[in-house]
C-alpha cells in the first residue's frame, strides 16, 4: 500500500502520545523532518554564505481537547514516546525519547488545542 500512496495526502490522521490516543483537529498535525537547518546568507561583496546547524525533528501539532488532560503532568514529562499515523495512506511517524514543547492554548468554542510540538532526537518514518 505505501507504494500506491507515496503521493496520496490527506484523509485520518491519529496521534498518541505514550499510548494515549488524541484526535487531531482539521487543522492538522506539520511535521519537521530534517535534524538540521540552512540559511543562506549574502556577504558585502554579493556572494553567497550557507551556515547550517543542528536542530531537532519536530510535529506542530493541534487537536481536540480530551477529557481529563492534565496539562501540567504532560509538561512534566522528560520523555515520551509519540506515533502520528497516516491511516489511510500506509505512512507512520514516530518520536521516541522525545518531549511535548510550547504552551498550550483551549479555543473553548472550537475545541481545538494548538501551541504545542513534539521535539526529540529520534524521529522515524516508516511505510507500510
């Protein structure tokens, strides 16, 4: 299947966090692969300058508020483990030794949690 949808987006996402399972909003789950950055620079005489850095792999996540999140607690926690899955397209992502990062924001109307990431140093992406 991950071969015929190697160009298929979209459709149900899932997330949980240490075997809690969380429902993404339509918002959606970005994620930020690479474990390093580029920018590029111009020095006084026009020519180029690249300066790369270490950064670690990351998902901006937003979903919907469960009940019973104890917001502090999860903050807390020094390392989690996170699977975000491509239900419908074959893909999964994973985050292990990873921590929960931002700050938390409840749109009360919506429901909609947005502010947080996931950031570690082990990121996997795996086909099915």
């Amino acid at each position: 299947m991950a071969d015929d949808c190697c160009n298929s987006f979209g459709g149900r996402v899932s997330i949980a966090i240490d075997g809690v399972r969380y429902t993404p909003s339509e918002a959606d789950i970005t994620l930020q692969p690479a474990n390093r950055e580029v920018t590029a620079q111009a020095n006084q005489d026009g020519s180029a300058a690249f300066m790369a850095k270490p950064r670690l792999p990351s998902a901006d996540i937003k979903f919907r508020n469960n009940c019973g999140i104890a917001w502090s607690e999860l903050l807390l926690k020094c390392k989690i483990d996170a699977t975000i899955e491509e239900e419908d397209n074959g893909r999964t992502h994973m985050f292990t030794a990873a921590r929960i990062t931002g700050t938390p924001e409840v749109n009360l109307s919506s429901g909609e949690v947005s502010g947080m990431k996931i950031e570690g140093p082990n990121y996997k992406a795996l086909a099915a």
